[in-house]
C-alpha cells in the first residue's frame, strides 16, 4: 500500500520510526534498540545527544541564533583558528553542506587562476567512483551517469579519470587545468582506499603543473580514519580541502579550508553565504572539536578500528558466501557482498544493527566515533544472527535455483 505523503519521492525508507538516540543507540517508541553503525551517514560523529554537544547547542540557543556574515560571528574565529591549528590550512570559508562547501572549493580554485592572469585554467580532474554530493556543480564533479540523467547539461569543467591510473592522469593535464579533486577513501563509491603511492603522486603532478589539489574529506574528516584528516596517513597536504558530516557531529555545517595562496583570490564579494558559520553551527563545531581533539580521543578511535577491523575480518571469514572482503580504514569500513548489499543491510536492520549501503555492492560500517569495544560486540553477536539466516536462506535459495533452472526467467 503506497502511502501518499507530501514530500518529495526522492527516498525510499525503511519502516523504522526512531524517536530518541543515545551513544550509538537509536530507539524507537516502543523502546526497542537499534546500534547505528549507520550515523547518519558519518555524520553523527559523536552517537547520538552527546552530552557536551546538546550543552553547548542550549547554551548558544539561548543567546544568539544568528546573524550575518556581515557581523563578526566569534564561533567562526575560533572554530577557524582550530582546524587552522590542527591541519595544512591557513583561512576556512564555513557553508552548510558538504556540496557547498565543495562550491567553494570549485570557485576559490578557478579564482585563484585568473587572479594569476591564467582565467583559462578551469578544468578540475575528478576520478571515477566518485561522490561529492548533490548539486548541479557536486554532480558534475561527481561524474556519475545516474545522478547527471535527465538534468540537462553536464556542468562544464570537470573531467572524470579511471581511478588511481597515473597515465591518464599526466595525458590528461593541459594549460587548461586547474585542479584536482579526490576523496582520500571514496565513501559512497564504496569504501575504496586511495593509494598512498596514488595520492603523493598527485601532490607531486600538482607542484610540477601549478595545480591546486582540492581532497573531499567531507566522509573522511574529524577523526573519522583515526587522523584528524585522513590526508595525514599519507604525508602529504592539499591546497584546498572540503569538511562537512562528522564536523556538526549532526548539526548542519559545512566548511572550505585553504592555504593562504590558494585562498588570496577570494576577495569581498566572490563568495557569500546566509546561513554558512551561524552562531547555532559554530557552538555545536566547537564543541565536535573539543571532544576530538581531546587527550587519547583519537588513540580511542585508533583502538576501536582494530576490533572493528577483526570484526569484520571475521564476518568475512564465516560467511564467504555472503562477502568476498573488507576494506577501508579507521571507523570508516565496508564489507563487499556477493548477495545485494540491500539484502544485507536489511537483514542486518531487522536484527538490530544499521548499516549503510554504498556502490559497488558494498556495506558500510561506520559506528559513532565513541563506540565501545562492548558496542561492537553487541553489534557482531546481532550481525551473526542476521547473517546465519541469510547465508541459509541464501544457500537455498542456490539450491533451489539448481533443481528449478527455468525458474528463474
Ligand atoms: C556526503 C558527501 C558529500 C556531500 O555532502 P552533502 O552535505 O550531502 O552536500 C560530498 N562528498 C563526500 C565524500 C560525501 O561523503
């Protein structure tokens, strides 16, 4: 029975009606509990109501929700200041969204060409698997035939290359080019790990052409790898990064963090925003930060992505019928299925854990940065659950397809 609600068809959801969240608990109104190894996507960063967060949200709640970017808004400072401190950066433009905060990266990168006499240089090389969000900009960078269909043209100035091939890459450099743009582990393009060797290889192609090299680290940022950025694994450093999910540990915020040189360019009037750094937004980033880059937090992280990597490992070593491996890196890890991740995902809903599917017929696992080694237990002891009855049923399913070849068309 379809339901006629008034809302955009754009999702389709699950049945699931979570009222209240704790830790890395979702509960529904009858009580019963959900482990979110989803977290909204990585965003929620922290669990659910992490006590310092809903602190610092109520107490910026009662004295200024927001002003413009026409005012000072000292939230921004500071929240700058840190992911200044703590990364390659020297100036931060905060947006809403990841995609917005892409944006701006796209437009400070073309900016800072032409403030050098080069305007032709407009080409950002993208990779292919890529995702980085929505609009008609992000779609486009994104390269993906079916977010691009039925929206008209393709926004130009992006160019989507094989993943990882370094040949493609230099033929494909011209006077035209003006940057390029990775995710340092693709997320939704399913939990595909960059190669150091890959990634210092672009820095390298970037300082040979004059090129500014712009990473997404919208999925992978804040601690989400185990590293602040997980740029840090190798050694190197972008001109221009984008942040958005786990940064408002589930508050909306984005943010375009920059060196000093590739910012210069973004003069008053190039870029603006109404809502982007808003009071609101900053108290809860600071906040995030706080936690994070408190003492041992990320040795937590670090810990926590040894079981869960162990986990995992074994989930794929007791069901080689439903995964062929694991992968990713820190809290950030995807298992690829060899049945419909949908399949498993839902199976896995069903018992109790949520996880999220991403392409090439993966799941993702990306827990709460907080989550206990007991989380994690509780959450395997739910999967082998779910995954027993799907490996079963999946063994008859093969069964039945053997005795019944017709059957199938
Ligand atoms: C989610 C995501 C985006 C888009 O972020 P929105 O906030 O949905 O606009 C961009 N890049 C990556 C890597 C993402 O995971």
């Amino acid at each position: 029975m379809a339901e006629e609600r008034s809302i955009f068809g754009t999702y389709v959801h699950s049945e699931h009606e979570f009222v209240r969240g704790e830790g890395v608990r979702l509960f529904q109104a009858d009580g019963s509990d959900h482990i979110d190894f989803y977290a909204g996507i990585a965003t929620s960063s922290l669990g659910h109501a992490h006590p310092h967060l809903v602190a610092c949200l109520k107490e910026q709640a009662d004295k200024l929700w927001h002003l413009s970017n026409l005012y000072r808004i000292p939230g921004q400072d500071k929240l700058a200041e840190r992911l200044c401190a703590n990364s390659f950066a020297d100036k931060v433009f905060f947006a809403n969204s990841g995609a917005e905060a892409l944006e701006c990266a796209f437009k400070t990168a073309r900016r800072y060409h032409y403030d050098r006499g080069e305007p032709e240089r407009i080409n950002i090389l993208t990779f292919e698997g890529a995702f980085h969000g929505r609009t008609l900009a992000a779609i486009a960078a994104g390269g993906q035939e079916k977010y691009l269909e039925g929206f008209g043209p393709k926004a130009p100035g992006f160019i989507s290359l094989p993943f990882g091939d370094e040949k493609a890459l230099d033929a494909a450099i011209d006077d035209e080019t003006a940057a390029i743009l990775i995710e340092p582990i693709q997320g939704e393009g399913g939990v595909r790990e960059v190669p150091k060797e890959f990634l210092c290889h672009l820095r390298q192609v970037c300082d040979e052409h004059g090129l500014l090299l712009i990473l997404d680290e919208v999925q992978t940022g804040i601690g989400r790898t185990g590293k602040l950025f997980a740029y840090e694994w190798a050694g190197i450093e972008p001109d221009l990064m984008a942040l958005a999910k786990g940064l408002g540990g589930g508050f909306p915020v984005g943010a375009c963090l920059a060196t000093e040189a590739a910012a210069a360019a973004m003069v008053p009037g190039t870029h603006a925003t109404t809502f982007g750094g808003n009071p609101l937004a900053m108290a809860v980033a600071n906040a995030v930060i706080d936690v994070v880059t408190e003492d041992g937090f990320l040795d937590h992280v670090n810990q926590m992505s040894i079981e869960l990597a162990q986990h995992a490992a074994e989930l794929v070593d007791t069901y080689p019928d439903l995964f062929e491996e694991m992968r990713g890196r820190g809290l950030l890890r995807g298992l690829k299925c060899r049945v419909p991740n949908t399949e498993v995902s839902a199976a896995l809903r069903g018992a109790g854990v949520l996880v999220a599917p991403a392409g090439d017929n993966v799941v993702r696992l990306m827990p709460p940065l907080v989550v206990t080694s007991q989380d994690l237990r509780e959450a395997r002891q739910r999967m082998d659950e779910a995954l027993a009855g799907l490996a079963d049923d999946g063994g008859q399913a093969k069964r039945d397809e053997a005795l019944q070849p017709a059957a199938k068309a």
